[in-house]
C-alpha cells in the first residue's frame, strides 16, 4: 500500500524559513520521480516542485524558484522541501507524491503551512 507521511509545517512570520519532510512507503522509492504539491483554502491542488529519482534533476513552478530547495534521500525513502523567504501566500496545505500515486489517487494528510505575522 503506497503511504506518505508529511510532516515539519507549523506557523512562521513572513521571511521565515521551515523543511518539511514526507516519509513515502509502499513503492520503490528510488525507482520514481518525486513531487511536492500545495493546496490552498479555496484553491486547486498545486504542483510546486520535482525531483528526479536520483536527485540530480529539479524544477519549481515560478512563485517558488529561488525561495524553495527539493531534496531526497533514497536510503531513506524521504523527501525534503526547504521553503525560505515564505510569503503569506504559501499559506497551504502540502502534500509529497509521485506520477503513480497521483493517478491512483494516493494521498497522505499533507502538513499545514501557515504564514503569518
């Protein structure tokens, strides 16, 4: 059974800086692709970053480029997103998943990022 557990969100000022980290299980990890997607109050789903299965290849959607850093780490079946510089509107919820977890629907409860002063 594919399971992600997100965790590391929590409350930050404008400016601040959190990681969060998503623990995947189920799958071969090392095998996929990884993503981190975030979801607003009202908003659609939103992919904000990938990475490749060997962590060598990256990309962020625009709001994000130069603020946040996906990372993984295979022995670990783990995936980070360093997220600095935050703006009240990455206010969301996130979510890590990969291309075949998206299509079967597999979701883990994501991590609350809120951000606020």
């Amino acid at each position: 059974q594919v399971q992600f557990v997100e965790s590391g969100g929590g409350l930050v000022q404008p400016g601040g800086s959190l990681t969060l980290s998503c623990a995947a299980s189920g799958f071969t990890f090392s095998n996929y692709g990884m993503r981190w997607y975030r979801q607003a109050p009202g908003k659609e789903r939103e992919l904000v970053a990938t990475i490749g299965s060997f962590g060598s290849s990256t990309t962020y959607v625009y709001s994000v480029k130069g603020r946040f850093i996906i990372s993984r780490d295979n022995a670990r079946n783990m995936v980070y997103l360093e997220m600095n510089s935050l703006k009240p509107e990455d206010t969301a919820v996130y979510y890590c998943n990969f291309e075949l977890g998206v299509r079967d629907g597999y979701w883990g409860q994501g991590t609350q990022v809120t951000v606020s002063s």
